[in-house]
C-alpha cells in the first residue's frame, strides 16, 4: 500500500515501564500492512542515569521518529512543572512536523498531558490507555483523568474503569475494557531462563528474593525519603533475604530516594542488587524467582498477581485502584511494612497467589487495542461530544 494511504499511527513512550506495555501493541502494528507506526521516545528514555532505555525500544526493532529531552534543573516540583511547558512545545512542533492520524499515549504520567495538551491544539485524535483507573495517593490520578478528557478513543482495564469513562462524558462506542497490557505480557511475552537472567544482573536468586520498586507519593504530606527510610528498615528485618531494588520514576524528589538505595545496596554488599531500570524483559522474568513484590509501584497491584507472587503495597500512592486478593496493603511505619512482608512470604499467601484470579486480565488484549486503532472511523473521533448518563 502507498505509505500516503496508510493509517499513521504515532506512539508516544517516556519510561521503560511504559514500553513495555506498549511493545507488544507496537510491534502488531508495525506487523499490519495497513498501517505506519512511528515511536517518539522522551523523558527517561533518554536519561544514563536511568538506564538510557531508548536501547530497549531499538532491541525491539523500532527506531525513534524523534527522541524529545526534558530540560530539568532538578527534581523540584517548581523545576517539573516548567519542564512541562518547555515539553508541551517541544511536543507541538515534533507532532507538527509528522501529523499522524491518531496518537496513542498510555497512563499518568505528567510528560504525557503535556503531549496530549499538544495534540489536543493540533487537532490530533488521542487514544489513551488505562484511564478511569483511580490513585489517589498521587498527583498521577488528575493528570490520568486530565488526559482522558482529552482523549477520543479509550482501552480501559476492567469493566469498572470502563463505567467510570463513560460516567466522565466518553461515548460508549469509543470505550473498550481491554484489559491490562502488563498482564497480557505475562502470559504471551518471552522470559530469559535463570541462568540467562542472573548472568544479565550480576546477581544469584539462591536465597529468598524480595523485589521492591518505590516511587515517591506525590500527595503524601511526608517526605518520600521518610517513607522510604521505614522500608528499608524494614528489609533490615529480613536478612534471610536478598534484595533487588529498581530506581524510582523521575517524579519529584526521587534524587534522594536513589541516594539511598546506594548506601543501602552498599551497606549490605551482594546481598542487595541496586539497578536503575531491570526492563521489561527482565521484569518479567525475575517474577519467576522472587518471592515477593514490595513497594508502591503499579506494576505491583496490576501485573504481579499474574505471576502468582504475593504483593505489599505500602502507603497510599495506589489508594483506590482494583486490586486482587494477592495484594497485601500496609502503612507507611517499619512495623507495619515488616509484618506485611513476613506475611506475604508465608505459606498460606503464597497459596492465594497463585490461585487468585486477576481482574485485569483479559484474552486478547492486544488484538483488541490493535483492531480498535486499525479500523475505527477517525472522522467521529473529533470534534468530542459530552455523553449524559
């Protein structure tokens, strides 16, 4: 087909987390006769001290129609917000230059209402994925819900966050429950076997392993490097275990939170692996050898359940979302995180793990995302119309 005649679909993609989910919808498109795809990689894509993780978008055989830097001075909430303006005409102009025909964007993040903002001025029509979901612990909740407005065709996760859209104003017709990416790549992604994976990390899973991923709650009153400290008093208490701890998200002060896990990992030498960005691959497959997940990340309360491995939740950065029975909730305190994880490395939680359904998942996840894009009749994407219930 003449590449003038294709549907041109460009996907925006700024954390290793989100292109992972992203991936597997990419690569069916790119698959599609009918279709161009074109990737722009941003934020911490691009960033060393992150993992520069534009790599794993080019190992998966796509190479960035254009790579937008954020231009921060720090982490500061004052410095994050400027970033977003500099981000949102930066946006404009690449968006400008390539017009595609719909943009998808998935999540919360605050760099993605500036892409959206950008596209909503250029006349772009958004797909957005994983909107009426509900986080209350952290600024994430106003921008996903920000972005949804915005947005004109919708892949939400379960048939509640469905609802929520449509009670939001969203047509119906351009809502669909597709389930969770993440949980889809659980199921039908590659994984690297034991040897493969403890050769990439430098690390041995010879011991119990506990998995922690924590990103600062941006509407908690209390300093992240506090909240942070109780867990890792917490690990303390579990010296029968080893430890993999990922780098936070570049949200606001999490340059303190990373200091921290480096005296931390260096304190108790190779008994605790420190890595900026494990991957999705990696991800995945290091959920075959943990014993449990601990943290306050997404990931945790969406995707791990799939994998059978029991999950604590701290704090309140993912207050509100649909959770499984394999997810343990705690408190911010070093007693309250101890208890959870001595709990979640029990017999009985490991048992409910692995057999509590998820109520994420979904077949055809993809397939779903991938013919919505294909197919739908872009012309009654915009102008929006309000739905009354």
């Amino acid at each position: 087909m003449n590449e003038e005649k294709k549907r041109h679909i460009a996907i925006v993609s700024s954390t290793r987390a989100d292109w992972g989910l992203l991936s597997p919808v990419a690569k069916a498109l790119q698959g599609n006769a009918d279709v161009k795809v074109s990737i722009i990689a941003t934020n911490m894509h691009l960033d060393a001290s992150r993992g520069m993780t534009i790599n794993e978008i080019r190992a998966d055989g796509f190479e960035p129609i254009a790579q937008v830097a954020m231009g921060y001075k720090s982490d500061g909430e004052v410095d994050t917000a400027e970033a977003m303006g500099v981000h949102l005409s930066d946006m404009a102009k690449v968006l400008g230059e390539i017009c595609p025909d719909i943009l998808l964007l998935l999540g919360d993040r605050f760099e993605m209402l500036a892409v959206a903002s950008a596209a909503t001025m250029l006349h772009i029509p958004i797909a957005h994925i994983s909107g009426g979901e509900i986080t209350m612990g952290a600024i994430d909740d106003n921008i996903r819900h920000a972005i949804s407005k915005l947005s004109s065709l919708h892949f939400a996760t379960t048939e509640k966050h469905r609802s929520r859209l449509i009670a939001m104003g969203e047509q119906p017709e351009n809502v669909a429950n597709t389930g969770a990416l993440g949980v889809w790549n659980m199921t039908h992604a590659e994984m690297l076997d034991r040897d493969e994976l403890e050769r990439s990390l430098g690390f041995s899973f010879d011991k119990r392993t506990i998995l922690v991923t924590y990103h600062p709650a941006t509407n908690d009153k209390v300093a992240p490097a506090e909240r942070f400290g109780a867990l890792l008093e917490a690990l303390d208490r579990h010296k029968d275990c080893k430890v993999i701890i990922t780098y936070p998200n570049n949200d606001p002060n999490s340059a303190e939170i990373i200091a921290m896990i480096e005296i931390y990992a260096q304190r108790r030498g190779e008994e605790v692996l420190a890595v900026p960005s494990l991957g999705a691959l990696r991800y995945r497959s290091a959920l075959q050898y943990v014993s449990a997940v601990v943290g306050n990340s997404s990931s945790g309360v969406v995707e791990v359940p799939s994998a059978g491995v029991p999950v604590v939740n701290i704090g309140i950065r993912q207050q509100g979302r649909t959770v499984s029975q394999a997810v343990i909730h705690c408190s911010d305190d070093a007693d309250s995180i101890d208890e959870a994880i001595t709990q979640a490395l029990s017999e009985e939680v490991k048992f409910r793990a692995k057999t509590t359904p998820n109520p994420y998942q979904q077949e055809g996840t993809v397939d779903m995302i991938v013919d919505r894009l294909v197919n739908c009749d872009i012309t009654q994407l915009l102008p929006k119309k309000f739905y009354d219930i």
